[in-house]
C-alpha cells in the first residue's frame, strides 16, 4: 500500500514539474515577444532604439549621480502621492 501512494505521489511530482516547465516556456516566449513589440514601438514613436536610450541613460547617471538621486526620489513621492 504504502509503495503505491509514493508511486502516485512520483507520478504526480513529475506531471507538476512537466506542466511548470512547460508554462515556464510559454511565459519566456511571451515575454520575448512582448519586449520586441516594445522596442519596435519605441523606436517607432523616437526614432532611438531602446539600446540608444539605456547609454543615454547609463552615460548621464554617470555624469550626475546626484541629480539621478534627486529625481528618482521625487518620482516616488509623488507615485507614493498618487496611490495613496
């Protein structure tokens, strides 16, 4: 009896685990996807790639540390604002 219960138990852990990878798959495709469709829009809507945009963004953090701070700190208090 008790043989069985851990071959069902076996049988169901390998199911679970096919079925996770499996969705696991589809969700990193999806997401593939969905980042390409956004980076063509994006370079669709400014003309920049989204490549452009991080070394613009990397190379001014570089430049103004402080000022990076000083903004980010701003946008979540008032995203804070917003939802409360």
């Amino acid at each position: 009896m008790r043989s069985r219960a851990r071959k069902d138990i076996d049988e169901t852990m390998q199911d679970m685990t096919s079925r996770g990878s499996a969705y696991l798959s589809d969700a990193a495709a999806q997401g593939q996807r969905l980042a390409q469709d956004l980076d063509e829009r994006l370079e669709g809507y400014t003309g920049k790639s989204s490549d452009a945009w991080l070394k613009d963004a990397t190379r001014t953090i570089a430049r103004n540390p402080w000022k990076t701070l000083a903004v980010v700190g701003v946008v979540a208090y008032v995203l804070g604002k917003l939802r409360a």
